[in-house]
C-alpha cells in the first residue's frame, strides 16, 4: 500500500495518494496473495514493478532496472512495465519518440 500512495502522490499528490491506497486495501484483489502463500510471487511482481515505476519517475533509470529484473523474475506478467514508465513520463509537449529516446 506503501508503493502505490507514494506512485500516485508523486503523480497526483497527497490526496490522489490517500485515495488510490485506500481503493487498493479496500479491494478485494489485495486479500488474495496477502491471504494465500501461492500468491508470494504476485506480491514480489507487483512490489518489484511498483518500485520501479517510482525509480523511474524520479529520473533514476538505471536503478530501476534492479526492482524490475526482480520483478520479472518473480512473475512475467510485468513485461509490460517499462511501457507505462514511458506513459508516466510522457510530457504534453514532448513527442513520442523523444520520450521513447529518453527512456
């Protein structure tokens, strides 16, 4: 819950922060690999991909690789991570292929 107030805070601030934890604590998808130890490697991925999106937000690209390795080796379902970074990082006025080149 930590990882995803401190994304959504540095996206939207405190208050979209405190919203976007409390949807998440609230759902039922987080009970599931909370509850199960199978779900273990689900709580590595998503911890490991949110780690590196705030990394990454940050401007510390190369340190966001190490969470995401870790992530990617805990489950592949986060392959897609690096294209939100991209998504997240993306100015109004840049163009997409000077975001994709800084990425």
């Amino acid at each position: 819950m930590a990882l995803v107030f401190v994304l959504a805070r540095r996206l939207g601030g405190a208050r979209l922060g405190i919203v976007a934890a409390s949807i998440v604590a609230l759902t039922y998808a987080a009970d599931v690999p909370v509850l199960w130890a199978s779900g273990a490697q689900d709580l590595l991925a998503i911890c490991g991909a949110l780690a590196s999106l705030i990394l990454y937000s940050q401007g510390r690209r190369r340190l966001a690789a190490a969470p995401f390795l870790l992530a990617l080796l805990s489950k592949e379902t986060v392959l897609l991570t690096p294209i939100v970074a991209v998504l997240l990082d993306r100015r109004a006025h840049d163009s997409w292929t000077k975001t994709i080149r800084a990425a």
